[in-house]
C-alpha cells in the first residue's frame, strides 16, 4: 500500500542544522508513525494489515461517514441517500459540513421526494454477532440498558417486591436528560433511590490508558460510584456490592467520565444509584460489548427490585 500525493518533483539543498525543541517533538513523531507501518506486514494483494494501521493511526476528527450510504428520516419513510466525500486535504482547521446527496437534481425534485430542512439524517447500522459472546452494532448506549429492563421484568417475582418499584424508559438523555427531568419533575420526593441503568464508557481497549475509568466487557454490570454528574454513596455502593454477591450476580465498581439520567432526581433529595454495562468505542459505528455483561445487568435489575 503506497501513499500518493500529486505534486511536482522538488529539490532542495538546505545547510545543517540544530534541532530546536520543536523539530525534535516533530522528529518523534514522525519516527513513531513510520515505525509502525515498516513493522506492519502489507504484501501486494494483502495489504490489509497496513490498512488497518493507517485507520488506527488517523486523527480523531478523521470523518468515518465519508462515501458512507446514508437515511434521510422524512414524513413519507427513509431516503436513502449517500454522506458526499469532504475535501478536507487542505483545511487547516474545522472541515467542511458534512453533506447528504439523495440523488435529486433540484431542491423541488429533493423536496418532492419529502426531504426538507430539519429531518434527521443517520447511516444505516446492523447488529452483528462477533466470536463467543461478543457483538457489535451502532446505538447500543442506550438500547442494552432498554434490553436490560425488558428482560428483568420478564424474570421478575412480583411476590417477592418489599416496596413499590417503577420502571422508567426515558427520552431524549443526549439533549440534555429531558425525558428523566420530566420523570423526576413528576415523581419528586416520592422514591427513595433510583437506578440509572446507563453505559459505564470503559477504557477496556487496546489503545487506552488503563488508569480511568476500566471495566473489562465481558466481566458483567458496573457499579457507578463517580461520574460528572453524581457522586454514590459509599455506603450505597458497599450495598450495591453485597446485592450481587448475595445473587451470585457478576458486579464491578467503578469509575467513568459523563453523566447519568438519575443525576436529575437527586436535587429532590432521591439517592441516585447508578447500573451500568461496560462498553467499547462508544457513540462510535462500532461499539462493541459482551451479552454476558447484558445479562448480568439484567440479574442485578431484578436482584435490586426484589431484595433491596
């Protein structure tokens, strides 16, 4: 795999020099890239692996939508359409918008068809079933949460419920937590904790630093003891704790950056307990997580509904 610039042929001779501070920071990079893809095994017809490595060595804001198939979510059903190639190769800052051609020719012709100023526009996503246990997909944050719930109260033993227990799928947590402020706005003071079951973003990756926020996927649910929005209880996480281990439930504390939807029920006095499910590359199209951790959330749900 050869990289390929169109540029006349230049020659300069330039006198030695010193290397300044900067030159040198700039030398250790370009060591460190270069390494890296000699090292990389690329035969002609099996270039895989240097692609690859080109893609894990890419900066972060490197669009993965361009020349991508995309949905235009109109009034009349799904357009699809395609996300246009940006041409960023000389944008020293912020690239251009991102745009979406459904194929029309005029805006009447686009508009015809039912797209119009305002819709959302999303790429298509599948759920795909990877080795063991493992899967990946677009959205899981928060549909494993969602899938969590169903599958407790599925298993649920109303007989054995002590208190009252409500179960809440709220809306709109990445606009600003609207659907859980509503909740909490209605409930008030009235429960006692309350459970955000959430995504625990690990930095269980190849690539990540394993200082924060670890929680290995596949080692079951997360205990959030501290995240941007709220601070557990000591005492409720110890609890939380001796929950699982009594249900012989998989249950790891932890950790994390970002917030959880029962941050908005604590300015009512509510102690906010969040669950969660550990989860790779997230809000990426491809996330990846482990059933078991599912299904461990699942248990804890019902393990905390029933006996806590």
């Amino acid at each position: 795999m050869r990289a390929v610039v169109a540029a006349a042929a230049l020659l300069s001779v330039l006198p030695p020099y010193g290397l300044s501070a900067q030159d040198s920071t700039r030398i250790a990079e370009a060591q460190s890239v270069l390494a890296q893809l000699v090292e990389t095994y690329g035969v002609s017809g099996a270039e895989g692996p240097v692609r690859e490595a080109v893609k894990r060595l890419l900066p972060s804001w490197a669009s993965l939508f361009e020349a991508k198939p995309a949905l235009v979510h109109t009034d009349k059903g799904v357009v699809p359409g395609v996300f246009i190639p940006r041409d960023s190769g000389f944008t020293r800052h912020t690239p251009p918008p991102l745009r979406v051609d459904v194929g029309a020719t005029s805006r009447a012709a686009a508009m015809a068809r039912g797209v119009s100023p305002g819709q959302t526009v999303t790429m298509p996503k599948q759920y795909v079933r990877l080795s063991g246990t493992r899967a990946t997909g677009r959205s899981f944050d928060d549909r494993v949460g969602a899938t969590a719930q169903l599958i407790a109260l599925r298993r649920l033993d109303r007989a054995a419920l002590k208190h009252q227990v409500i179960f809440i799928w709220s809306v709109r947590e990445e606009i600003g937590l609207e659907g859980a402020a509503a909740a909490a706005a209605a409930l008030g003071t009235t429960p006692r904790r309350v459970h955000a079951i959430d995504t625990f973003v690990s930095a269980d990756s190849p690539i990540e630093l394993p200082n924060f926020a670890v929680a290995p996927i596949g080692r079951g649910a997360v205990g959030r003891a501290l995240d941007n929005s709220s601070i557990t209880p000591p005492a409720y996480v110890d609890s939380l704790v001796q929950v699982a281990r009594a249900r012989g439930v998989a249950l790891q504390v932890g950790t994390t950056n970002g917030g959880n939807d029962g941050s908005e029920f604590t300015p009512y006095g509510v102690v906010d307990v969040p669950i969660g499910w550990p989860l790779r590359y997230s809000h990426s199209p491809a996330e990846v997580i482990d059933l078991k951790d599912v299904v461990s959330l699942a248990d804890m749900i019902r393990a905390v509904a029933e006996t806590w």
